[in-house]
C-alpha cells in the first residue's frame, strides 16, 4: 500500500494556490514530499493540502538555513515553486544552481502568468488568468456579470493539474535520458489547453459570444440546471437525441420538443415551460422519477448531501479524518494501491527527521536553531 511514486522524492517550496495540491496529488500518489516552510507551526487538521508531506523550516536569508535547503534539493527527484519570476535565482536557488548540483533534478515553475511576457511580474489570481484567456467571458447568465467558477479552473485545472502532469512526463524522460529539466507551466496557457471543444466549436462557428446562448453554457434547455418545488435544483444533461427522448418522457414534457431540440430560437420559449414544469415537484421527487434512467439529471448536492450520497458512498468518494470532509486519494491502482493520508503535517515538523537524513549531526542542529538557521 505504497502507491506508484514510492521512492520518488519532491522538494516543495511552501507557496499557496496550485503549489500545495499538486504536491498533495503527488504524496498521494506515495511520493515523499517534503515542504521547505519559512517558519515552525502546529499541523493543522483543516489543511487538506499538506497531508501525507514532510516539513522542515529553514531560514533561506541564513547562510547555513541555505546551505541545507541546498542539500535537500541536490537529494531529491523534483523541485516544485511557484514564487514571481526570479525569486528562486534571488535565494541562490535559481535552476542553473540546483542543476549544478543535481543534474537529474527535475525543476518545476509554477506561475500564473509565465516566467516571462509583459504581465509576468506582475500579480494575479484565478479570476483574472480567465479573465485574460476568454473563458471567464463565457460562464454566467445572460445579461449579468460572468460568474467566477470558484478557483478550480485556473488555479487548479489550468495550474496544479498540468503541473503533476509536466513533473511525470519530465521523469518518464528522465528513465530514458537520465537528465533533469525545467518545467514552466502558466495558468495563463494551462486554461486555453483545456478548451479544445469550445475552440472546435469556435471553428465551426457552432459558439456565440453572449452568455446562455450555447449548448454547454446554459442556453440549451437540455443542458442546464433547474429550480424544485422545494427551492433545490436539478442538473439536466440530457445532449443525445435518445438521452433528451427519454428526459422528455420521463418529465412528462412534449415528444413534439424533439423536433426542436436544437432550434435555438425556441430555447427561450422551452426554458420558460421547463422551468415551470420542474417546480412542480421536490427534488426528491425528480431524484425517484429519474432514477436508473439514462435521462441525464442529477440532483444538484451541496457538500454534506454529496459525502452522504448513495453512489459516492458506495465508491469511498470521501473520508473524514479527524472530522475533516475531503476525498479520498485518487485513482485507483490494482498492483500499487493508493496509501492511506498521513495527517496534514505542522510545518518544521519533521526537520530533525530530514536533516538527520542528509547527515547532519544533533549538534549540528542544535547550531542552527541556536543562530536561527532552523526556525
């Protein structure tokens, strides 16, 4: 129960956003992951982030906290940092340093913008890496400002996502050439290389520019949540012409409405008397109507709802460590089973453990917690 990645080492620089969730995905997977953190602190039980990890807390303006932040990098598999352009070279930690070093390190850069063009000093954040690729202009309602999608589309579909997937095709490589590499991933191309549908559908001047006017954006009644009698909602997904026959006899809703499943001018006319005809029955009620159906609708489930569900329950979809909702490690291996988490790790709680391991002697760290190298 060690996962695929055992015996893989990364170095985490400790950094917010998509930094700590693609280390996450990364112990999960059965890396060692170490954090080097600025400062000691009790674990956290809430910090989904930074369990199964390793810590040590060191000084990087002190010499000897530098020094051994250097050691640690020269022995591990994978650097991943996501500070502003040129922060790692201002510590001396820059890629040509640690390549120096270690030539089969594997150098990851994470940003929002990129380490270089106009905007890569400057600072941002989920909502504005959208903003700029186009595809927050496309999420929302008609008429209204567009709705940020929480940060899962930048920060973490456009960021931690591709950032896991450039260290494991460096490392592939690496097997191969036995040399490290940098890997530069951006927010800011991460979002568009996620978008090949829409920009197929852009080609195909099958997608407009206002809001609630495409098939994927809430414009289509088939495809599109809808309010209960109960004030819950319903997602409806029902694209194939077999899905939609089905959630129209199911619903109760005109057969004639297949005929112009697609006839955009009637959309608004369908949206109306959909939306009337689902308010007249509670979500519960829907849920047993559509039930085993291929009709396309899921009741729409807050955070308690979907950890209680039937189906996530059946598949583990979440645990609760010590009272703290998350998902479980994902996916799943049948040779190299995902470990169980450690806890979220206190930063500095394993320096001792680390440092030992790279051959420094107790006096040694008794120096440097006495000059603030260790913090």
């Amino acid at each position: 129960m060690n996962g695929p990645l055992q015996g893989i080492t990364v170095v985490e620089m400790a950094a917010l956003g998509p930094v700590p969730l693609a280390g996450q995905l990364l112990a999960d997977l059965g890396a060692e992951v170490i954090i080097i953190d600025r400062k000691s602190q009790p674990a956290d039980s809430t910090d989904i982030n930074r369990r199964g990890k390793r810590s040590v807390a060191l000084n990087l303006k002190h010499d000897e906290g530098l020094r051994a932040a250097k050691k640690l990098i020269a022995s591990a598999d994978i650097l991943l940092e996501g500070f502003r352009p040129g922060v790692m070279e201002k510590l001396g930690l820059g890629p040509q340093c640690c390549a120096e070093q270690n030539p089969s390190l594997i150098f990851a850069r994470m940003t929002g913008w990129g380490q270089q063009g106009p905007l890569s000093g400057v600072a941002g954040h989920d909502i504005n890496y959208l903003a700029l690729t186009g595809v927050l202009h496309a999420i929302g309602q008609q008429g209204q400002p567009p709705t940020p999608p929480l940060n899962i589309a930048a920060d973490y579909g456009g960021g931690a996502m591709f950032l896991v997937m450039g260290v494991l095709s460096a490392w592939i490589e690496r097997t191969s050439s036995g040399v490290g590499q940098v890997v530069d991933v951006a927010m800011i191309e991460g979002v568009p290389a996620m978008m090949g549908l829409i920009y197929t559908l852009l080609s195909r001047q099958s997608w407009v520019a206002e809001r609630e006017s495409n098939m994927l954006d809430g414009g289509a009644p088939y495809y599109r949540c809808y309010e209960t009698a109960d004030g819950k909602y319903l997602s409806v997904g029902a694209i194939e012409p077999q899905f939609f026959a089905e959630l129209l006899a199911l619903a109760g809703l005109p057969e004639s409405d297949r005929a112009v499943q697609n006839n955009q001018q009637r959309w608004p006319e369908m949206h109306q008397r959909y939306e009337a005809h689902f308010r007249t029955k509670t979500r519960a009620q829907w849920e047993a109507v559509f039930d085993g159906s291929d009709a396309c609708v899921a009741p729409v489930l807050n955070f308690e709802e979907a950890r209680d569900h039937p189906h996530n329950r059946a598949r583990d979809v979440f645990s609760s460590p010590q009272g703290v909702l998350q998902a479980r490690p994902v996916p799943g291996f049948d040779r190299t089973p995902l470990p169980a988490p450690r806890p979220p790790v206190g930063a500095g709680s394993s320096s001792t453990d680390v440092l030992t391991g790279l051959g420094y002697s107790k006096h040694e760290l008794n120096t440097m917690r006495d000059n603030g190298a260790l913090t």
